[in-house]
C-alpha cells in the first residue's frame, strides 16, 4: 500500500469544473473528486450531488473500493479523503487520474493476463477503437525482446500496452521506440529527480547499468504501410530486486529501490500513458533526425563504451558511438571501420 500525503482536518470543496459525464463510470468521478481535493476531506453531502445519488448509495460505492484495496478514510462533520491505493492497478483509480492529469484514453485492467501484448492483438482483431491500454497487474507470459521472457511479479511493477491503428507509411515509424525511450526515460528523470536514467540501445531503460524498464514494439505491415501498433512496456516500480530470479536479478533494479520509497502506481501509470500517446503523435507529425540525435546524446547508457553485439552468428565488438538519423546504432569496429547496426543484442565489454 502506498501512501497519499497526510490528511488535514479541513473539508473543502471541490472545483466547480470537475463534472462528470454520463458515459463516465460513477467510481472513478467519485475518485477524481477525491483526488481533487487531496489532501483534504470532501463532504459526502457534495460527493452525492455530483454523484447524483444519496449518501447511503456514496457509502456503498466507497465501501465496493475499500474492498478494491482502496484506504479511503472517513471523519464526522469533514467527509471522506483517499489517504491510500493498493500496489495493484485498479480500473476506478487509473481512470481518475488519468482524467486528473487531462490525458483521455481507453483502459482495460487486469489482475492476471498471459501477456498485454497478447490481449492487445486480441482487442484489435476484434475491433476496438484505437488507441487504448491494456494493463496488467501480472502476466503469466509476458514477451520481451528477441523471444525472451518477461519478469512478471504479481504486484508492484507496471506492465502496459498501447495499441494503435497508425495507417501510415513504414518509415515515418522506424525510429517509434526510440522516440518512445527517449520521452519515457525523461519522465523518469523528472519523476525521480534523478539525471543517471538512460537507454540501452534499442529498448532497455537503465540506471547505474541495471535495468529497470524494457519495451517491446510489435506491428502488423501491409504493402509498406502499418496497420497495427502495439507498445507494451515493463517498468519495475515498487518491486525488491532482490526477490527477482537469480537469472536477472543482478543485472536489474526498481524505482522504489532508486527512489527510497515506494511509488504511486496509478500516478506513474497514468503519467506515462500521457507520455506514450504524446510521443505517438509526435512520430507521425515527424521528426527531424537531428532532433532524434540530440536527445538521444543526453541519454545513451552505450556512448564511448566498449561494446559487443550478437547478430545472429555474428559479433561485433567496438566502441558505441550513438546513433544515426534511423536510429542504427553506431559502431567503430576493432579494425576501424564504421558500422550501422539496425538490430542486435548488446553487451558492455573490453577491448
């Protein structure tokens, strides 16, 4: 459970903009009505008049969302005020947040799935409206990169996946993770306020060399054209490195363990759903290359770093030197030669 500010003995009102609407599911206005007012109380005579329902039908909706792992807390003559949310992502309180943080978007929450990339495929082949997310709070098969996969404890990290129905040309897209670690990794560094968070080329989020976020893009592709898009990101958020499998729990680390306290799930997930569909329609707006390498420059975890990359049968070891206006990695082989490199697995070495 984590916490929310301390609660101060105030009641006040909420802003007088916030109303809902009627496709808006009664749980998460009540929610953004809290939220709104944290962290002070809100009377239950105001939540019933938003809520258009009686205090008795407020009580019975607060008390489904403390069964939920919800810590709403209630004092006479104030009012209700949420002092705490559960590990595990709830449905009510991401959609709350993320009305709170002016970002608009579908959400699907899930306490167990094989995999979000999976039921994101599932979803659009059955036609849901694009975009929207699919969260997890664990998967039994999660995918990573090259096959692999993906640590998935039951509560404690964040696992989502963006869909969308792009429809445009291939290349307006060859460099959609890049853009999405790049502006991921800065709300990291802002949310954190720490400036050692960077990227592992192509889709690794690191810190101190540990990992602490991994993406995976998947796409269906007609005629140069794609179709679907799905982004799922891993992120480890209040999980103990030290409870991972022994396999990656050397080489991996979470916010809560770089941060000093554990994180607001629902907070950061709404945060960085925000950031994905931005970073989305930056994309198909397009970039310049230049502005590609630039960023990239601040928060390349390879630069000027010995290198060796798997391709296949093949390895290549050099010195990493960013990457070009494709997002190919850069690479001054031990004999001299400059190569471009669009794919592989990367690992730190020695001359």
């Amino acid at each position: 459970m984590v916490k929310y500010p301390p609660g101060q003995r105030l009641s006040v009102q909420p802003p007088l903009k916030i109303k809902g609407t009627s496709k808006e599911n009664p749980s998460s206005l009540l929610l953004r009505l809290l939220l709104s007012v944290s962290p002070y109380y809100i009377s239950g005579s105001i939540l019933a008049e938003r809520l258009k329902m009686s205090r008795v039908g407020v009580w019975a909706r607060i008390t489904k969302l403390r069964e939920a792992g919800l810590f709403i807390e209630a004092s006479q003559n104030k009012g209700y005020r949420l002092a705490a949310e559960p590990d595990r992502c709830n449905q009510e309180l991401l959609e709350a947040w993320l009305h709170q943080i002016r970002s608009r978007c579908k959400v699907f929450v899930h306490n167990t799935l094989d995999s979000t990339n999976s039921e994101a495929e599932r979803l659009l082949a059955n036609g849901e409206n694009d975009p929207f997310v699919v969260v997890s709070n664990h998967q039994s098969n999660g995918r990573g990169r090259l096959g692999r996969k993906w640590y998935s404890p039951k509560e404690g990290n964040i696992h989502i996946s963006v869909a969308f129905r792009p429809n445009f040309n291939l290349i307006k897209l060859r460099t959609f993770t890049l853009w999405q670690g790049v502006c991921i990794s800065e709300l990291l560094r802002s949310f954190c306020t720490n400036e050692s968070i960077s990227i592992k080329w192509p889709n690794d989020l690191v810190i101190y060399g540990k990992k602490i976020a991994g993406m995976l893009t998947e796409a269906s592709i007609d005629c140069e054209h794609v179709r679907t898009l799905i982004f799922g990101i891993g992120i480890n958020l209040n999980s103990t490195s030290n409870r991972y499998p022994k396999s990656i729990s050397r080489n991996s680390t979470s916010l809560k363990e770089l941060y000093g306290q554990k994180i607001r799930t629902h907070e950061m997930t709404a945060k960085l759903i925000k950031t994905i569909l931005k970073a989305y329609k930056k994309c198909l707006r397009g970039n310049s290359e230049k502005e590609l390498i630039d960023n990239w420059e601040k928060l390349d975890a390879l630069n000027e770093k010995i290198v060796e990359v798997s391709i296949g049968k093949e390895k290549i070891k050099g010195k990493a030197l960013g990457i070009n206006g494709d997002g190919n990695l850069k690479i001054k082989a031990t004999n001299g030669r400059i190569r471009f490199l669009h794919s592989g697995e990367v690992t730190v070495s020695k001359w």
